[in-house]
C-alpha cells in the first residue's frame, strides 16, 4: 500500500506546524511549530482556549496591581499571550516553538532586541530554554541587524515575511538560524500583478524563489536553514519536498495525510553543489537596492507588517474586552 505525502514528506523535510491552534497541534505531532500575530489572534477568539487568555489576563492584572488602567493591563497581556500559547505548544511538541517580536518594531533594530530579550526572559522563567525558542523577527535590515546580536547571544531566531533572494543572503551572511520564505504570498502578488489565475506548481513564482534560495545556501555551505512558509495549495509543498523544514497550516497538513501517491525529492544539496550560481555579498547599500529594485519583495514586506500590525491591534483590543467582562468593568475598558 502507497504512504501518504504527509509521511513520505517527513522522510525528507521537518514538518513544522503553522498555527496558534494546539489542538490542530496535538493532531499532527509535528517537531516544531510556528506562530504569528495574525493566528495568535485567531486562537485567542476560539472559546477552547479562552482559559489561556483569561489566565493571561489575570496575570497582567496581579502584575500591574489594582491601580492599573485595563488599557495597562491588556498590553501587558499581550505582550505576554504568545509566550503563553508557546508555553502549552511546548508541552506537545519535541522541537522549537517561533514567538514573533512586535510587528510595530520591525524597523527599530534596538527595541526589536529588548523585546526579544524579554520573550527569551519569560520563557526562561517558566523553566524553559532558550534553545527551543525561536525568536521571528521580520526580515527588515533593521531586523536582520537585531538577530544578528541576539544570535551571538545565544538566542536562535527565525526571519519571518522573506521575499527576496537579498533578504535570505543577508540573513545567512549574518549567521541567522533560520528563514522562512513566503511562497503563497509571493505567488499571491504574481496573478495580481500578471492577471494569471494559476500557476502550475513546477513554475510557481514562490517555489522557484525558495528553489533559488535553498540552491544558494547549499552551495555556498551556509548553516541558515530554509522553511518554505505560506502555501496556498499541497502542489506548492510538495514541490519543495527536501526542504530543511516546511511550516504548514492544518488545513493543508490534513489534505497531505489523506493524499496518497509517489512524493520525489526535488531540493537535494547534493545537486545544488553543481549548480553556476554567483556569490553576492549583501551591504546596506546592496540590500537596499535589491530591495527596490524588487517590486514584489517590496510590496509584499510592507504589507505584511501591516498586516500583523492591524492584527495586534485588533488582538489588543479584544484583551481590552475580555478584561472588562472579567472585571465586571466592561463599560470602562478604555480607561
């Protein structure tokens, strides 16, 4: 009988799991897994982990004390919550979990190291190591700079809302531990832009970039791991089978698991090694220039920090709520 394409893909990629969802967590037993604003905030809204948040909360408030305004409390719970669900992620899985550093920071290289400090601090406090923390730091310069300290520090970070090929030599030059390209949102700029309603998977503009990603940092030995990240459809992951990791939704884990057929490697070191490919140094001059230079990279980098942006805050204003229902103040949650 023919294996599944989740299990014959975990013979050739880590398989991590892209979501704030610990059930979904507990259901596929991946090594690792991944969080970002966008699903934290979408976990927090589901009752059975209204307890996570309603703890959390409560926390916040005996930290802060009873003189506090509910808007003091529900940041600080915020800025808690995601350690909090990595907290139970943690319990399931063997490997790393990924805690995102503010969105609002990505280009702020100071303050985006004292965030990631104290999410290395929180973890740490609850007894666990900073070795199965990965920090997510968009992938700015500002943010590479950042990871670049925190990883002489010991602290392992994950570049997150990766585009473009400058932005992943950049991270490998600084000796960051891992990236992770987005493929769906890069395939998602290209039928806007281009007006195609599909790309078959072999030509993909996500797969290739990652493709091209994974063919650099093999051949010129670089130790930064690759995580294809944001995938639309299973022809996109299966395509990048080979891959050091993959971080996918569950959605898309389950179609796996329920799909049989052949799953050939197609990203293998090996054949990387004799690829012509030109080594690129990166500067700030450098990546600035790709960087404008790239439309798509670009486009796709704003938006997405905004988009984790508008999910903070709309996270911030539902701890807001909730606190006030705890508190039986709910008509002075802005105060």
């Amino acid at each position: 009988m023919m294996s599944n394409l989740l299990d014959q893909l975990r013979a050739v990629t880590v398989v991590v799991a892209d979501t704030g969802d610990i059930q979904a967590i507990e259901k596929f037993k991946p090594r690792d897994a991944t969080t970002n604003p966008s699903l934290i905030t979408a976990a927090a809204q589901m009752p059975q982990y209204q307890d996570i948040v309603d703890d959390t909360l409560k926390g916040a408030r005996a930290t802060l004390g009873a003189g506090a305004s509910a808007a003091q409390v529900a940041n600080l719970a915020f800025d808690r919550l995601a350690v909090s669900f990595g907290l139970k992620i943690l319990e399931i899985i063997e490997g790393r979990v990924s805690t995102e550093v503010d969105a609002r920071l990505s280009y702020d290289t100071e303050a985006t190291l004292a965030k990631a400090r104290d999410i290395i601090k929180q973890y740490e406090s609850a007894g666990i190591s900073k070795n199965r923390i990965l920090i997510k730091i968009a992938a700015t310069w500002e943010g590479i700079q950042a990871a670049a300290v925190l990883e002489k520090e010991g602290i392992h970070c994950n570049l997150t809302l990766l585009f473009g090929l400058h932005q992943a030599i950049a991270c490998a030059e600084n000796g960051i531990t891992l990236i992770s390209p987005f493929v769906g949102r890069i395939l998602d700029w290209y039928k806007k832009d281009t007006g195609r309603d599909s790309y078959a998977p072999h030509e993909d503009p996500g797969v290739l970039s990652v493709t091209q990603i994974y063919n650099y940092y093999k051949k010129f030995g670089y130790n930064t791991e690759v995580m294809g990240a944001s995938f639309r459809n299973i022809g996109e992951i299966t395509e990048l089978a080979g891959s050091d990791l993959l971080t996918i939704a569950p959605s898309l884990l389950d179609e796996l698991q329920k799909t049989e057929g052949e799953l050939p490697r197609k990203l293998d070191p090996s054949k990387a090694a004799s690829y012509p490919i030109e080594k690129i140094s990166v500067d700030k001059a450098t990546f600035d220039r790709m960087h404008s230079e790239n439309r798509m990279a670009s486009d796709k980098l704003s938006e997405g920090i905004d988009g984790f942006t508008k999910a903070l805050e709309l996270l911030e204003g539902i701890l807001a709520t909730r606190l006030g229902q705890i508190e039986g103040t709910a008509g002075s949650v802005a105060a």
